[in-house]
C-alpha cells in the first residue's frame, strides 16, 4: 500500500517527457557524438540575443540537458562546448508561451556553427508533449482581429470551448484568471479583477504579449479552475528601444444624428481610446524597462422616460403630464431636487490601465522581475435600479481601483535544480455611492401602479422610483497576498515539479 501511495505522488509531481505549462518556456535537448553516442559533461549556454538574459547547464550521463522558465522572446542562441570536440551553435530560437524547444546538437571535431530554422508565434510552434489541451492566442493576432473595446480577454471564444468566459459549460466564476503565472481574479466576484464592475479592461492590451486559454488541464502548478484558466503573460524590454501610440475613435460625428425613433440627439454619443507604451535598456544585457498607459472615454446618452410622442407614452406606460404630477408631490412631501428628473442626460466613463516592468539579471545564475499593473475606472450613473423609471435622483455612482504588484525571481542553483519564486500583492477596491443630488433622508422608495390617461384616449400604469439606490452604499476592498514557489529537479532520467501556492486573502465588504 505505501508503495502504490509513493507511486502515484512521483505521477504527479514528475514526469519523464512532459513539462509543465508555466508563464515562461523551456529549451531541451541531446548532445551526441559523431557516431550517435550521448556525451556526458558537455557545458551548454543559452543567451536570449535581444536582452543579454544568459544561463548555463551541462549535460547528464545520457548527454541531455534541460533549461526550465527562460524568459519569453528571443532569439536564443544555444552554444556546446566540450574538450577535445569544437564548439557548437544553433541560433534563431524565439519562445513563447509554453514553447518547449527540443535543439539536438552532434559534436564534431572541428568548430561549426548551424543556423536552425527561426521558430515564433507567427509560424512553426516548437511544442512538446504538454499535461493538457491549451488554445494560445499571439501578439499578431490580438493586433491583427478587431476587438470591441480592446479588451483581449474577448479573445477568448477562440479557444472552441470557451464562450463569453465560461470554459467548457462552467460558470464563468469558475475560470481562473492569471497573469504572469499569479493570481487575477476579484474575490467578491469570482471573475476577473474588473468583472464586478464591468469595466472595459482589467489591464491594457497593448502591455499583454500573449495569452493562453487552458481548457484541459493536468498540471500540478495549476488550480483553482472549475472549467479551464485564462493565462496571459505580459511583454517585457530589451536592448532595443521600442514604443507605440495609439488612438481609438467613434466620434459623435460619426453616429447618426438621430436617436432609434428619428429624434434630433442633445447629448454626446462616442468612445475614445488612446494611449502608448515604451521599452528599452536601462544597462545594456542588464537591466530593462517596458511601461505602458492606456485611457479610455465614454460619452452615451443616459434615457429617463424621454417622452416624445404617443408611442414614447405606449412603451414607457405613462405621459409627461403624470411625470410632472408625480414629482411635484415627491418634492412637496420629500424634498426631490428641482433639476430635471427624466428625459435625456449627458452619461460619460472614464477607465486608465497604467503598467510597469523591470527585468535585472542580477547574475548569471538570478534574474529579478518586478511588474506592476494599475487601473482605475469612474462610471458617474452607472447604477441603475431595476424599477420601471427610475429617476435621475435613484442613479449611482460606481468606482473601481485595482492594483497587482508582483516580485518574481528566477534561480539556477546547479545544472539540475531551478527554482522560482514569486510573491504578489494585489489590491481591489470597488465602491458604489449615491446620487449627489439625493437628499440625504430620502432612501429607496418604489410608487406601484401609477396610471396615466394617454393622448389617444388609453390608459396604462408603471412604476415609478425615487430616492437612493439599493447598492448606492456598497463598498468591496480586498488585499490578497500570494507566495508561489516551484522546484524543479532534473534527474537523468525523471524531470520533478515540487512547489507550493499559498494564499491569504483580507475582504472587507459593506453590503446594502
């Protein structure tokens, strides 16, 4: 019995030819000689070109070696180097997300260098045996497919399992968000760290290198997913500068100048999005930075029982004349402000995401990363009660704030064993406040069964509310911190996975 328990813990820890699904990639291979036979001891570097990023191992006593969680991008060049054979090299390695690249190198007694077919996102995909079924989504196709409100998490319906953020039939509360291998999702919520919300992004997408959408998932340094994981990994700086500016608009021009019925608009109707990012070297092959800002405004008409025609009076239940009663007596008896109550209003949201990266390779041996991703989202009147008019008194306000603070580092300790080790703060704060123009003793207060006598001689009755909105005192904050650590041990003939994830996580909430 202890044999078959010791057994069925090495099956899920380790495994002899899959690798894990991380955030990084991995680089693997077979070093021979010229009549095929493995060479032990043989001193293998790898250097991603674009950053200086470098690490080394040796091969084993079967002459394979293994790099776990190099850093995304390239192109790496792989060298070998062994007394008494010349030295080896293969270049042209880009690696993206999960990429595991199998390079095997046969010595020969004189130098040579080879050139290997570049492999990247945009062509062959360098892949392995993986622990389960993953749809990866590239930079180039999140550039390339038109997304409303950029978002890139809308993306996810690629995978053919997911839809509109539930993976394979689950709920979406049951997909685990992450980014950068941690942690995204709200706690009061169950969703992305926006979704209570419905903010249009939780991070920009001009800052997200790649994601992945894992619907089958076997691999132990996943979890907390009932359906599948939405992973994405965010870009990073090299020795080359690089930035972009953008800029989104559907102006008010651009729409037509009538509202559904034919009706001449007064308010302003458009969406704006612009922003920029920046990366680059701050110590050549040392130190690098990427930052990124990304705002976006929201313009719409807010409607309120716009009674315009007899039709207006069939669909919204009443006349502007039975309005007009109604709030004379809520501001004789209840003190209702004396500025328009319905009709059309000027509605307008304002969301900033705000990124920063720097990656330090301390040594050959460490390299630091420390990211740090910010939103903020303001949406004057965007709640709205669930009673038939509701007016403007009854809107709320909703504001959201988020911030995801992570550390990780990357640790060659020998030729066999990496580690790494990440620790995240991350922050949600989500509060709902009344209406400035509410009087401070009015609360929520719901008139049934109001009747209008129409212009055409019917009748009809709705409800009618004013006061504050049910959720107008809700406020969510939580801080949650996250210490992840994974160990990875190379043996010659089995690759082990041990870590763990721990998670605190302090909710205080103010329900209505």
């Amino acid at each position: 019995m202890i044999k078959r328990l010791l057994l069925f813990i090495l099956m899920l820890v380790s495994s002899a030819e899959l690798f894990a699904q991380t955030t990084q990639a991995s680089i693997s291979g077979i070093v021979t000689d010229e009549q095929n036979k493995p060479i032990p001891g043989v001193a293998i570097t790898v250097r991603n070109e674009s950053t200086g990023f470098t690490t080394k191992t040796g091969t084993n006593a079967q002459g394979s070696f293994t790099f776990k969680e190099l850093p995304l991008g390239g192109p790496y060049t792989i060298k070998a180097a062994f007394i008494g054979f010349g030295e080896q090299t293969r270049s042209g390695y880009n690696l993206n997300l999960g990429d595991i690249a199998q390079v095997n190198i046969k010595m020969t007694e004189g130098s040579q260098t080879l050139l290997a077919v570049e492999i990247n996102g945009n062509g062959l995909k360098n892949k392995s045996k993986q622990f389960g079924a993953s749809t990866e989504v590239s930079s180039k196709t999140m550039n390339q497919l038109p997304i409303n409100g950029r978002n890139f998490s809308s993306l996810t319906d690629l995978s053919p399992l997911s839809n509109g953020g539930g993976i394979s039939g689950q709920l979406g509360s049951s997909t685990n968000f992450t980014i950068d291998g941690m942690n995204a999702k709200n706690p009061t919520s169950a969703g992305s760290t926006t979704s209570r919300s419905g903010a249009p992004y939780s991070i920009s997408i001009e800052t997200v290198r790649e994601f992945k959408v894992v619907t089958n998932q076997y691999d132990v340094t996943l979890g907390r997913a009932g359906g599948g994981t939405i992973s994405a990994v965010t870009k990073a700086g090299t020795n080359q500068i690089t930035g972009s500016a953008f800029g989104y608009t559907r102006a008010d021009w651009l729409s037509n100048p009538n509202d559904i019925r034919g009706i001449k608009r007064q308010n302003d109707f458009s969406t704006s999005q612009y922003g920029f990012t920046l990366g680059g070297p701050i110590i050549k092959d040392k130190l690098h930075y990427f930052v990124g800002w990304d705002h976006q405004r929201d313009a719409r008409p807010l409607i309120i029982a716009d009674i315009q025609s007899p039709a207006d009076e069939a669909r919204f239940n009443t006349t502007n004349a039975t309005l007009a009663d109604f709030l004379t007596i809520a501001r004789q008896k209840y003190g209702v402000s004396n500025t328009d109550q319905y009709g059309s209003f000027d509605k307008k949201r304002g969301s900033d995401a705000a990124f920063a990266r720097l990656d330090w390779q301390i040594n050959d041996k460490n390299l630091l990363t420390i990211r740090n991703n910010y939103t903020n989202d303001r949406n004057p009147l965007g709640l709205a009660d669930n009673t038939a008019i509701n007016f403007f008194e009854s809107y709320g306000n909703d504001k959201n704030v988020d911030n995801s603070l992570l550390a990780t580092l990357r640790t060659t300790v020998n030729s066999k064993v990496t580690n790494e080790l990440k620790l995240q703060h991350l922050y949600t704060y989500q509060a709902s406040t009344q209406n400035s123009e509410l009087p401070a003793a009015l609360p929520r207060a719901i008139v049934r069964n109001v009747v209008s006598n129409f212009t055409n001689g019917g009748t009809g009755s709705t409800a009618m509310q004013i006061g504050g909105h049910r959720f107008g005192q809700e406020t969510f904050t939580n801080n949650v911190l996250q210490l992840v650590n994974n160990f990875y041990y190379n043996t010659d003939k089995i690759k082990y996975t041990f870590g763990f994830d721990a998670m605190y996580t302090n909710a205080l909430s103010l329900y209505g």
